[in-house]
C-alpha cells in the first residue's frame, strides 16, 4: 500500500511540472489513436464472446454443462424407472 501511494505522489508531482510541450501532432496521430482504441475495443468483444458462458455459470444465472456421457445415463435412467414404474 506503501508503495501505491508513493506512485501517486510522484505520478501528481510529474504531471504538475510540466510545462508546454513544443510537438506537432500530425492527423496520422490521431487516426493510431482511433485505430488502438477501436482494436482494444474488438479484443474486449472477443473475450467476452469467447468467456460469455464462464462468466454466467461464474454468477450462477446458467446451469453447469454435463458431460455428454452423463446426458445419456440419465435418459436411460429415466426410462429404466419409467419402465419399472409401469410393471
């Protein structure tokens, strides 16, 4: 925690000093921006995709998947019972 606040320190001392900065930014500047933020943005889109399922199990709002075995054991038991059931 230490160490946090001795990095905002220094971070708001740094950022009080500066002064002008003699640069030109040309209009390809802007364009990397747009293009950095619009990458970061389609990177965002496809970890959600890709962990959408995760994250609801995650918060409990979806079931658990079975394994594929699983399913088919339990319709045969189902019917096994169902059988029993009407002898």
């Amino acid at each position: 925690m230490r160490l946090f606040w001795f990095g905002a320190r220094v971070g708001v001392l740094l950022l009080l000093g500066v002064g002008t900065a003699h640069a030109y930014l040309d209009p390809g500047t802007g364009s990397a921006l747009l293009q950095g933020v619009l990458g970061a943005l389609a990177a965002l889109a496809v970890a959600l995709k890709l962990y959408w399922h995760r994250l609801l199990r995650l918060l409990g709002l979806r079931k658990k998947l079975e394994a594929p075995g699983q399913e088919q054991q339990r319709s045969e038991q189902a019917a096994t019972q169902e059988q029993d059931s009407r002898d």
